[in-house]
C-alpha cells in the first residue's frame, strides 16, 4: 500500500469515527466523547479478543457492508450499557429495561442504523468520491452473545480471512452516564487490496 | 509446523490452537462458527481441543490448528507425544459451526468446518461420538479433562452437557 493511500485509509476512518459520534451525540441528545479511534492490523486471534474474552454477553448490531469497499460493521456494548441506552431512548427512567423485547432490539437497531451509516457515509465520501458504485450497509441484524463468539463471527464472514486482519476500532462514551460502546469494521481484505493498488491521490482528500 | 501444546488449563484455547491436558483439570474455548473439535482419550485420561476456524489449509502454513484436516491429525500427534503412547484410541465430539450472521451467499462456514472435520475423523478412524453443531448462536465450551464430559453453554439457550 502507497504512503498516499494508507493516509487517506486512516482518514477515511477516523472521519467515520468521528462522524458516527457525532450522529450519536445528535441521536440521544447528549455530547458523547470518541475514546478510541485506531485502525490497525491484528493477528487474528487478538482480533477475536477485542470486544472482551469474559463470559458476560455483550449485545448489538451487525451489517454486512458490500460495495466500493465490503466488510462487516458492528456496534456493540456490554448488556447494562445497551438497556442503559434503550431506556434513554424510551425516554422512561434508568434501569427500567431489564430484558431484550421487542422495544429494546429496536431502539439499539435503530441506533446502530444512525451511527452506522454516518460512519459509512464518512468513508464514501473520502474513499469512493466519484464512484457512484458507493458503500452500501445491509438492514442491520440484532444478536446477544458472548463477545469472543461475537467478534469471531464477524471475522469468519471475511470471504478472504489471512493471519492477520485490520480492524477499524472506535469506542463512544456518553457524558454524564456509564455507557460506552464500540464501533468495529471488519473491511474485506480483497476489496482494500484492490483499493489499495490504485493510484493514490498526490494530495489526499482531508 | 507444529503446534506448541498447551498443558495448562484455564485461558480460552484461541482461534488456531490447540490445547491438551491430562489427569485433570478444564479445557475452555468459545466458538461462534468455528467448531471446537474435542478428542479425548479415556484410556489415559487425556483430552486435546482444537479451536478450528477454516475447512482446509489450501497450502497455508498458518497455525495447524486453524483449519480442519491439519487440525485433526496435529490435535492426534499433540496427544499421543503428551501421554508418550501412540495408540491412544480417542472419540471426537464437535461443537460449534453456528451461522451468527447470514450476510455472505453460499454455504455457510460453520457447515463446511463440521463436513470437513466429520470427513477427515473418518479418514482416520476417530469415531464421533457426540456433537452440538449448527444454530445461530455462539458456545461456551468446557471440557472435564477427568471425565471428558463436555459442557457446551449458550448466552440465550442454557447449556447441555455431552
């Protein structure tokens, strides 16, 4: 990968980052801090740790990514975090949700939708600005599982899975609660490598 | 490319390895569409999991745990140097191979790890004598190293033991 392109990645996604919090701050009305921003490359098996390796499920959102540059996105926060937030979206008081129904799946999918596609829109923009082919996510799929299974999962969906594998990692905090939750895109290898061979632009788009 | 074994229990055998223990103790892996396989060797007391993400190698000279047909045999090689005899005569039991998300068209990966590994245990003689496969959730497995009971758990579906 060219100086060029790898800058414009970073770019790419950390306006996605950014981006996807500030569409969460304007979402629940409340500033949320980015904590985390990074793009690296993992071996897989501390990949599969990077939502946690403990036996409390963590619950959220998954879409599959197909387009200029493919992959899978998924927001994800530990369970008394995400009913934390299905009751601020319900408006009714904290604690209040204590089990997944129907209400609570839907206020997180809605929010993985918001937060998602700001995300995406952020790396069409930089990434793919004359492609009208663009970034496009699928409806997002609600799931409750242990993070270690979670994360595999993910992975195991990359058509092209090597040793090691980038990950695109971010972390929302929101002010004056204990909530935070993670924004993770798992790109495919293929698709980025066929960005990565194109000629990179002399001035990246910032 | 061997695998260093790993005799002590207690962390979660990760993607690619492969963990053996005898005499006592647990051996813990977490799988989504990978599948634990699970040998265990009543004679000796001894059980070899490996945590298998891929059906086959394909030519890649990763972690022989990380795909089905090299898996098998190292998980074998791994055991037989562990309790020093090479006719350890094991059982297999597979768990795992779910299909959490259902975003890429074809076959699923979880089957294909399970078909892969069901044929390579018959290639070489292991019989499968128990399996927890497929869903659309991931597993909590623990393996009694004593017994060879394994306890397979789930975040929404309890647990069952085989």
């Amino acid at each position: 990968m060219t100086g060029g392109n790898q800058a414009m990645l970073e770019e790419a996604f950390h306006r996605g980052a950014e981006d996807g919090s500030a569409a969460l701050a304007k979402w629940l009305g409340r500033p949320v801090t980015l904590s985390v921003d990074r793009l690296e490359m993992l071996p897989i098996e501390s990949a599969a740790s990077v939502l946690g390796s403990g036996d409390e499920p963590v619950c959220g959102c998954a879409m599959g990514i197909s387009g200029a540059v493919g992959g899978l996105l998924l927001l994800a926060a530990d369970d008394v975090a995400a009913l934390s937030l299905a009751d601020t979206l319900l408006e009714q008081p904290q604690g209040s949700s204590t089990a997944w129904g129907e209400l609570e799946r839907s206020a997180v999918i809605e929010t993985a939708n918001i937060v998602g596609c700001a995300y995406l829109n952020a790396l069409c923009a930089i990434l793919t600005p004359e492609n009208d082919v663009g970034i496009l996510p699928s409806p997002p799929v609600f799931l409750r599982d242990f993070p270690a299974t979670v994360m595999e999962a993910a992975l195991m969906e990359q058509p092209h899975l090597g040793d090691t594998v980038l990950l695109a990692n971010s972390e929302f905090r929101i002010s004056g609660t204990s909530f935070r939750c993670r924004l993770v895109f798992v790109p495919d290898a293929a698709g980025l490598k066929a960005y990565a061979h194109k000629p990179a632009d002399p001035e990246p788009r910032l | 490319m061997t695998t260093p074994a790993k005799p002590t229990t207690g962390e979660p055998i990760a993607i690619g390895q492969i963990g053996v223990a005898k005499g006592e103790g647990v051996l813990r892996t977490f799988v989504g569409s990978c599948v634990a396989l699970v040998l265990y060797s009543k004679r000796h007391r001894a059980a070899g999991v490996a945590h298998v993400m891929l059906p086959a190698a394909e030519g890649r000279v990763g972690a022989p745990g990380k795909y089905a047909d090299t898996a098998v045999v190292e998980t074998l090689r791994l055991l037989a140097d562990f309790v020093g005899d090479t006719d350890i005569g094991c059982t297999a039991k597979l768990i795992g191979g779910a299909t959490m998300f259902s975003f890429q068209s074809g076959k699923p990966i979880g089957d294909q790890n399970v078909l892969a590994l069901e044929a390579i245990l018959s290639r070489c003689g292991v019989e499968i004598v128990g399996r927890i496969c497929g869903g659309r959730h991931g597993r909590r497995v623990a393996v009694d190293v004593a017994t060879g009971t394994v306890t397979v758990e789930t975040t929404e579906h309890g647990s069952e033991t085989l």
